[in-house]
C-alpha cells in the first residue's frame, strides 16, 4: 500500500521523538476483560484537574492577588469582562465536582480492592492527591476576598493552631498568627498557584506510571479471559463520562451564580462563617468536642483517618476476592457515607440564616445603594401598593394593562405624579387605575422614586431588597433626614449614615435606638421604639450603606 | 482458553480497531468540549471589557495669556479606570495658541514609537529624540519617521480655562 504524505511526516516524526509510537503503545494497553464502566473516575478527575489548571490560568489573567485588589478584581471579571462570570463558574463549580469525583474514585477502587498488593503505592500516592484536591480549596477559599472567604479561613488557620507542639509553627508557615492579612493571602495564593499545581501533576504522573507498571487491577475470572485494548472502548467510555461530567459542570457554571458578597471586613460582627460544603463534617467534627477534648476533632481524628486511609492495604491483606462478596469494604464505605452525610447535614442545618444584607451579591446590580432614601422608600410603596400588578419598569418587557413607568420623571412633574396617585382619573377619564392609598409623605417618596427610573435603572425595583426598602421607609417615617445625612441628603445636626458601619457595631446602634442617652450622653436624638422586625430591617439598610455618600 | 486465542479478535488483520463508530464518537465529544471551552476563552480575552462612562472635559488651565506661536507645555488631573482600579493621573499636553488665537493641544508622545518630545526654542519646531522626527507647531511632520501628525486632545475653551477631553489621532499620514 502506498504511503500518504501525512503517514511518511508521522513516520518522520516517530523516528525522531518516538512521540505517535509512544501515544499507540499508551493507547493499546492491555487491561482485564472485566474492565468498563466503573473505571471512568480516573480519566474524569484527569480531565477535571486539566479544566481547572486552565480556567485558573484564565482568572489569573485579570486578577490582582492582594486582598483588597483581588476582589476588586474578581468583581471586574464577573461584571465587566465578558465571559468573566462563566470562566469563574467553571473554577469555583469544577473545584467542587473534582472533590465529588474524586472521592468516587476512591470508593470505587476501594470497593474493588484495587489498593491491594501489587498496588498499595498507587493507593498511596491517591491520597495524597486527595489531599492535595481539598489543599486547594481551602487556599483558593480565600483568593475571592469577600466575608465569606475571610471568615471561612479565619476559622480554618484558627483550627490549625489548635495542633499540640506544632500548632504556632503551622500559624506562622500561614502568617496567621496575628490577623489574616497581606502577608496570608500572599501565602495562601503562592500555594494554591505555585505549590500545589506541579506536586499535583508530578504525583499525577507517578499515579500513571504506577496505573501503567501493575495494569489496571483484574477481578476474580479475569485471568481465565481474554485481555481488551484501551482504545477504543474503554476510551470511549471514558470519554463519555467526561463528556457528561463536562457537560454538569458548563450547566452549573451558567444557571448556577456565584454570588460575590460583601468585601471582607474583619470588623463585621454579625457575619456566620461556615466553611465550603466538603468541609462541613470536619467543621461538625469539631463540635462534637468541648474544652480539652477539642483537639481530638481538629487534630487527633483527621490525622488517624488520614493514616488509615494510607494504610488500608497494609491493613487488608487478604486476596482478591468477588465485588459482590466485599462485605467489610462495603460496610466502611456505608458506615463513612452515613457519617459523612449526617454530619454535613447537622452542619447545614444547625447553620443560623444569614442575615440578608451579608448575602448582597455584589457581583450583580447595586445601584440601589446609591439610593437617597426616599426614593428607596417610594420602591416600597410601590411594592405595598402592588403597582407591579399593572405597570412595568423594565425597558423591552412585555406590556400590562397600565404604562411602562420607566423615564416618568422626564414626562411628569412630581406634582403632577402626586395629582395622579390621588386621583387617577383626573388626567384621564377613561384611567383604570384605583386611587394610591397612602399619606402625602408616602405618595412624595413613590414620586420620587418613579422620578428615579430611567431607562437604564429600571432594574431598581426589581434588585433593591426588601430589608433596604423597608429599612428606607422607616428611616422617612420617622424623618431621620431631619438631623442626618444619607447619600449626600439631609440635616447635619447628627453624624452621616454613611460610613456607620465602619464606625459602630449593629448592637451599639440598636442599644442607641432604645436609648440614645445611655450611649451617648447628652444627645438630642429622640428614643425610637422599633419592632424586632423593623429594628432588624433599618439596621441591615444602615449597614449596607455605601462608606462615603455617592460622588464624593 | 489461553490469553495469545483472544488478543487478535480484537483488532482487524491491519491492526486498525474494528469498530469505527465509538471512534468517530470520541473525536466528535472531545471536539465539542474542546470548542465549548475555546470559544468562551476567545471571548473573554479578546472582548474589550464593557465600558465605563468616559470622564468628561478637564480643566488644563489658563490660556489667555499665551503667546501664539509659543508652544507650552500644561499638565492637567485625569481620573479614569484602568481594568479593576479607579485612577487619578497627571497628563500633559503641548498647547499651541496659533496666531487665529485657535488653541491646539497635542498628546505628548511622537507618534512613531511613543518617545515624548519637546519644544525646541531655535528651530520653533518639536523634535522627538529618538529618530529624530520634527514636527511643526502645527503639528504636522516635516521629517523623520513618523507617520501621522501629532495626536490631539479634544478641546474646548470656557472663560480662558481650555477643557481638555480624549486624545484623538489626526487622521491621514503625510499629504
């Protein structure tokens, strides 16, 4: 047969670098007649490894690793670059998947017995990557720079600090003796993007190699059957996992946001920090332990799980025996999923709500925190008076039975717009709609607010939450403007709202609600009596105000 | 039954695997993967980042006591965003007072390579260092490499103060 022009490069090629030659000897390994679909794992947690490796080269690309910057930054690639959110979808959902599909690789090699002699280095080696997976996730946790990442790693190097005789030399390798700072973060990005990435793929290698000098693990019967290739069936089966696993994870990264919550602030008192979902049995560990004890769920349970992992085929030395009669594997792998699940689930369930303003997702609109509180309050009365039921604020949506009410501003007057509410059939006759039932402060706030929306931000209503429209609303009622300024409007008798949060905690201005006199002597700020639902709302509003009012 | 019995059924007398289909299937999926990935990535760096409002006219300074025909050199505060980061920066300008009392100001980099060039008293003319490219007062250039006339800031004259906007290159190389 005569050869084609691209079979004599190829031919040229392996001469010189062994390269097509070395891919076909990989590619028509032998493995045992039993080997299928159970053996996807590996090659998935490959595939998902390499997606990470890339999706974090991207977010490096536009990414300013000291904290502060970092979430700057992070915020410009999910609101600004285009593609952004769904590059940092794919990074923080991979991270997750790779635990899920990792750990079903571990189950499924244990189940199998695959660990056993000829094989415990393989095994090994397997946990030690599996360490390294959650190695990642907790130094990536705290590459956003939001609460969440800040809190989450002050509980976790609180928890290395914990470990007897090596504890303070873990806080100082970490810089967190003191408080989680430049120097941390620069430690905790280093390791995540420097360190681990080539002990991951050299162990990674060594794994392979390993895979490849035992062969893929035979079961019972195996030797008396023919042997497969590796390709083209086992590859393909592989490659039909990955395509799933693939396509789970482009389906998360789109329909699934990743929210960005507020910039860390270690002076945030209310905040509930909780570790990522994989982490919660550990963190429910720890509770399970009291005073002294403690140390036996940071420390002493952790590192015999890990010990025993690593020592599973020295422990079960047995020979090989059916899938179907591993009892004893079977029964650890139930009893750790049955741990593992109710632990998590006490976890999740004994985690208070967090309060609404700490869940602000700061990577979507905002606008409405620029906001003057009347026309944040108006928003609420818009909602009180279900003015939604017949009029649209958003530009292109589908007409209702009343006008779109974007851009009204522009068109009336807010004396005319107050005329309106009160009686709509003044300006037209033939108008449908019912009188605004409402006190002339309230109607003054609802025009303001239409007054507000332009074309641009009729979004407003829909992003502005319920606690900061309310909390607004309060704060007119009981003419707080008269003595204090908020985004650049009212009296200057009282101190600014803006900036509050930096100033006080939530407690102390709740006590000052109660009684001004008792926190600060000698004010002239009257008693306010709010319910708990209300105190709750006009503080989350106060608090999520922006430091310094807009344009300034 | 023995292993050496079985291995050749595996494979046709060439070698080639004998079932095609699952083949064509493995290219097929790891394609779309490949371009689900790939056209995402394109995207997200070749995109310009949505964006922002651009800030208005700056305050240069007074030009009511130029003389015409004597370039001067003013500096002025320009706020804007680079990617992530709010700046505020210092940028000059070369203000010319032509002798209709029209005022130019020209960006202070050469239009070759970037170099920043300066005035020169003897020659009244602007020379870039570097390649040694000349330029008029009124910008344009009389030899050298440089392949277009000075670029020039948008400008506008409110009571004597000259507002200074954007940089914008003047169009067309050398008549």
């Amino acid at each position: 047969m005569q050869k084609t022009k691209l079979q004599e490069i190829i031919d040229v090629i392996d001469d010189r670098t062994g390269i097509p030659s070395g891919i076909s000897h990989f590619m028509g390994e032998d493995i045992p007649a039993s080997s299928g679909w159970h053996q996807i794992f590996g090659s998935v947690a490959m595939f998902m490894i390499l997606v990470q490796f890339f999706t974090g080269i991207m977010l490096a690309f536009n990414y300013a690793p000291t904290p502060g910057l970092a979430y700057d930054s992070l915020r410009y690639i999910m609101t600004e670059v285009t593609g952004g959110r769904l590059m940092r979808g794919l990074h923080h959902w991979g991270a997750s998947m790779i635990i899920v599909i990792v750990v079903l690789h571990m189950i499924q090699v244990f189940i199998y017995g695959a660990y056993k002699k000829p094989r415990e280095a393989t095994w090994m080696v397997g946990v030690i990557l599996l360490l390294l997976t959650l190695a990642y996730g907790l130094s990536g946790y705290l590459l956003a720079w939001d609460n969440r990442a800040y809190w989450g790693t002050v509980v976790t190097t609180q928890i290395a600090a914990t470990i007897p005789g090596l504890g303070p030399y873990v806080s100082r390798l970490l810089a967190s003796t003191g408080d989680i700072g430049v120097v941390t973060f620069a430690r905790f990005y280093a390791a995540h993007v420097l360190l681990l990435p080539p002990i991951t793929m050299m162990l990674i290698m060594l794994h392979v190699i390993l895979v490849r000098r035992h062969g893929v693990a035979p079961q019972v019967g195996d030797e008396l059957l023919p042997k497969k290739k590796f390709f083209p069936e086992q590859v393909f089966k592989d490659t039909v996992a990955i395509f799933i696993a693939f396509a789970i994870l482009f389906t998360l990264a789109i329909a699934v946001r990743v929210p960005l919550e507020r910039m860390a602030d270690p002076t945030d008192t209310t905040y509930v920090p909780r570790p990522e979902w994989y982490f919660l049995f550990l963190f429910q560990t720890l509770k399970l332990f009291d005073g002294p004890l403690e140390v036996l769920g940071t420390v002493v349970f952790p590192t015999l799980a890990i010990v025993a992992m690593l020592a599973a085929p020295f422990i079960d030395r047995g020979k090989m025996v059916k899938v179907s009669q591993r009892f004893v594997a079977m029964g650890v792998v139930a009893l750790a999923a049955i741990g593992w699940g109710g632990l998590t689930a006490a976890a999740v369930k004994s985690t208070p709500p967090q309060k609404a303003s700490a869940l602000i997702d700061f990577s979507g609109p905002t606008q409405w925190m620029q906001l003057k509180s009347g026309e944040l309050s108006g928003i609420y009365f818009y909602k009180d008076q279900k003015c939604e039921v017949c009029h649209n604020v958003t530009a292109g949506s589908v007409a209702k039975n009343g006008p779109n009410l974007l851009g009204t501003g522009g068109r009336h007057p807010a004396a005319w717009m107050l005329d309106h509410f009160k009686n709509p059939q003044k300006g037209n006759p033939n108008s449908a709609m019912p009188a605004v039932n409402l006190t002339d402060d309230q109607m003054k706030d609802l025009a303001s607010a239409m007054a507000a929306l332009t074309e641009e931000n009729g979004d407003l209503v829909a992003t502005a939450p319920d606690f900061a429209t309310h909390g607004a609303s309060l704060y007119q009622k009981n003419s707080c403007a008269a003595c204090h300024q908020l985004n650049g409007e009212g009296g200057e008798m009282g101190p600014p709202m803006n900036g509050l949060a930096s100033r006080r905690t939530e407690a102390w201005v709740a006590e000052h609600f109660a009684n001004p006199e008792k926190m600060s002597p000698g004010t002239p700020m009257p008693v306010y009596a709010f319910s708990k639902a209300e105190m709750d709302d006009v503080l989350q509003y106060l608090f999520t105000l922006p430091d310094k009012a807009p344009g300034k | 039954m023995t292993e050496s019995n079985g291995t050749t059924t595996a494979s046709n007398a060439d070698g080639m695997p004998r079932r095609s289909f699952p083949v064509a299937f493995i290219y097929i999926l790891n394609a779309i993967i490949g371009a689900a990935l790939a056209i995402p990535t394109l995207i997200y760096l070749l995109v310009p980042p949505k964006g922002r409002k651009q800030s208005a006219l700056v305050d240069a300074g007074d030009v009511s006591q130029l003389t015409p025909g004597v370039p001067v050199e003013m500096s002025f505060q320009v706020s804007r965003v680079d990617g992530w980061k709010a700046l505020t920066e210092k940028r000059t300008a070369w203000v010319v007072k032509h002798t209709d009392n029209t005022i130019v100001a020209y960006g202070p980099q050469c239009t070759h390579l970037g170099c920043a060039y300066h005035y020169e008293e003897a020659t009244k003319k602007f020379i870039c260092p570097c390649h040694t490219t000349y330029f008029s007062i009124a910008g344009e250039v009389l030899s050298g490499p440089a392949p277009r006339p000075l670029d020039r800031y948008i400008t506008k004259v409110e009571n004597n103060r000259l507002m200074v906007g954007a940089l914008k290159p003047v169009d067309g190389s050398k008549a």
